[in-house]
C-alpha cells in the first residue's frame, strides 16, 4: 500500500512537473530542446505517409463499396463475425442481384418472347459481371487494403506511442534544465559576500548553510540532469529507428499499387469482353426481331439491291475490297445501329449513329455489305445497320 502511494505521488509529480514546462513553453517562458533537422525531416515525412495512406485508404474503400450506408453496415458484420471468430458470408453484388431479378422477371414473361430471351441474355451477363466485381474486391482487399490497414493498425501506432514517449522524455529534460538552472542562481546568490556594515556575525553562519544547501540541490539536479539526458536519447534513437522505416513502406506499399492496378486492369479488361460478348449478341438478336428494317423479312421478294448471284468460295476469296466500284445504280443510305471494330484491313469500323452509304457487289457473302464514308471503303456486317433509302 505504502509502495503504491509512493509511486501514485511520484507519478502526478512528474506529470506536473511536465504540465509546467509545457504550459512555460507555450507562453514563451522556458527553453524547448529542439530536435536535429534530419529528425524532424523524419517527423514530418511519418506524418505525411500516415495522412495520406489513410485517405487512400478510405477512399478505396468506398470505391469498392460506394454507398456509405452499406460500407458501414459491412464493416459492423464483419467486425461481429470477427468477433465470434466465424467466416463472413460471401454477399452478393449488386450486378448479381440484378441478373437475378432478370432471370426471374425472363421466367414470368416467357423464355420464348422476345423480351424474356433478352432479359435472360442481359442477366447472365449481369451475373458474370457481378462474379468479376467479386473477384476484384476480393484481391483488392486482399493486395492493396490489407497491406494500408496494417500500416495504420500496426506499425503507426506504435510509432505514435514512440513518439509520445518521446515528448514526455523531452519535457524531463527540459524541467531537469531549468531546475539545474534556478539551483545554480540560487547557489551563486547565497555565495556571494554579505556587506560588513549591514550584516550581523549571525548572518554568516545562515548563508554558509544556504549555501551548502544549494551546493547540494545544484550536484542532484545535474545528476537528475543527466539521467534524463541518457533516457532522452535512447529514446530518441528507438523513434528514429521507427522513422527511418517509413523507407521500407513506401516500397512495401508500391508493390501493393502494383497490384492493386493489375487487378483492376483485369477486371475492367473481363468486364469489357463480357460486354462486346453481349452487344454482338443482342445485335444479332435485334436484327432477327426486327429484320423488316432491313429489307429482309422471311418469305418476302428480296431486296433488289441485295439481290445477286451467289458466289462461289473461290470468287469469295479473290474479292478485293480496294478494287470494288460503287453500282450506278442500286446504293443505299443506311444509319449505323452499333459501334463495330473492324476485325481486319478490308472491313470498316462503324460508330453508332452515323449515317454511311452501303450496296452489294457480285461475290460478296450475303451477310456484308460494301460500306462508304469519304474515302473510307471497307465491309459492314448488315446485322449493325438499318436500311433507309
């Protein structure tokens, strides 16, 4: 109990003894010991890493997770399961949920409509999307959260503590500096001679004691003095150590960049493919439901334009775009429905709404069209087009 009290009383003295000298630093009234320049230079890079790690953080986080509300019911779940030391569910995307509702919605109007068959296309494609956005977060959680999140909840804290300890030990030195300060000026006024004519013999003996007395306060505070002086610079040491592994952070997370930008590349790259997938496919479907916008309908007089002799293979395969002339007769304005990248030099790229001019030459497969815009010559796909003139 008696220990107990003791170090209760000791602890609030220095706790004081280091308000005081906080306080005095503030308003200016007692010396700071200042830290070297490549000390500080350390300091405020460790402060510029955190804050900055820290926003990228949060901000990738609400990238892969963009409504606030979800993000924090997601982190209170995941804490919980955490907690009971349990698997957190896999959840699905909101690409997944939508593909679902598509499937569902395909069943009650009809796998055979127009609509349903649609919808049933759109929503696989949407549930692939969603399994792609799964993967993404996943390995980005993984590679690149992960990684920032230690940093933060790991070595930052500690550095923080450090650099506290830091302060505190600081402030000792400080007080031990002005104490030996104050001690000296006492000793050095209880020393000095009395005046003769002033002073009584009495008076002799008390300054020969006080100044005994301070002769003593002065060797305490010195040996107080360089006590803390040691401590200081350990201590000093250890958070410099720390700092100086800010260096081994940055490499640690610019590898984890590196991944984080691979594996949104490929995920953007999947997602990208799944679309193209998707639009030939719904292009193909379009123009089998809506054919009459083309001239072609099933059972109708063809289109006298697109009326030709079929080709054989062999004159398929010397047709040379280049040295195809326009008919004087018989070409077509046609409006392009869908963006198409040519796969080759001989056919044209399309851009959605444009307006080209197109007609069929003898040896072309039913399917393409010759296509012009300026100077530009090439083969389009009928499927991409709709016929106006």
């Amino acid at each position: 109990m008696d220990f107990s009290v003791k170090k209760l009383a000791s602890d609030a003295g220095v706790f004081f003894s280091r308000a005081v000298q906080f306080t005095q630093e503030n308003l200016g009234q007692a010396e700071k010991t200042e830290l070297d320049a490549h000390f500080e230079n350390l300091l405020a890079r460790a402060d510029c890493t955190k804050n900055w790690t820290e926003k990228i953080f949060r901000q990738t986080e609400y990238l892969l997770q963009p409504n606030p509300i979800d993000h924090t019911g997601a982190r209170i779940e995941e804490f919980l399961y955490e907690k009971l030391d349990r698997k957190v569910p896999s959840r699905p995307t909101n690409a997944e949920l939508l593909g679902q509702y598509m499937l569902e919605a395909a069943k009650d109007f009809g796998p055979g409509t127009p609509y349903g068959s649609t919808l049933i296309k759109v929503g696989e494609c949407q549930q692939r999307l969603g399994g792609a956005e799964r993967e993404f977060l996943q390995t980005s959680a993984i590679s690149f959260l992960t990684p920032l999140r230690n940093f933060l909840e790991g070595d930052w804290r500690t550095i923080s503590k450090e650099r506290r300890l830091l302060e505190n030990r600081r402030l000792d030195l400080d007080a031990c500096k002005a104490r030996v300060k104050k001690a000296k000026a006492a000793e050095t006024k209880a020393a000095a001679v009395p005046d003769f004519q002033e002073t009584r013999p009495r008076n002799y003996v008390l300054s020969a004691s006080a100044s005994a007395l301070w002769t003593e306060e002065v060797d305490k505070a010195e040996h107080e003095l360089r006590v803390a002086q040691t401590e200081f610079d350990r201590q000093a040491e250890v958070t410099r150590l720390l700092l100086e592994g800010i260096s081994s952070t940055h490499v640690n997370h610019l590898r984890c960049l590196h991944e984080f930008v691979e594996a949104q590349t490929a995920y953007y790259n999947q997602c990208h493919r799944v679309m193209q997938d998707l639009q030939k496919e719904l292009g193909s479907s379009h123009a089998d439901a809506f054919s009459s916008s083309f001239g072609r309908n099933p059972g109708s007089s063809p289109d006298p334009v697109a009326s030709a002799s079929s080709p054989t293979a062999s004159e398929t395969d010397v047709l040379q775009i280049e040295e195809v002339q326009p008919p004087a007769s018989g070409t077509r304005k046609a409006k392009v429905l869908y963006d198409y990248d040519a796969a080759d030099t001989s056919e044209m790229s399309l851009l959605a709404d444009e307006l080209i001019t197109v007609y069929t030459v003898p040896g072309m497969d039913s399917d393409w069209l010759v296509g012009e815009r300026g100077n530009q010559k090439g083969k389009v796909p009928v499927t991409y087009l709709e016929l106006l003139s």
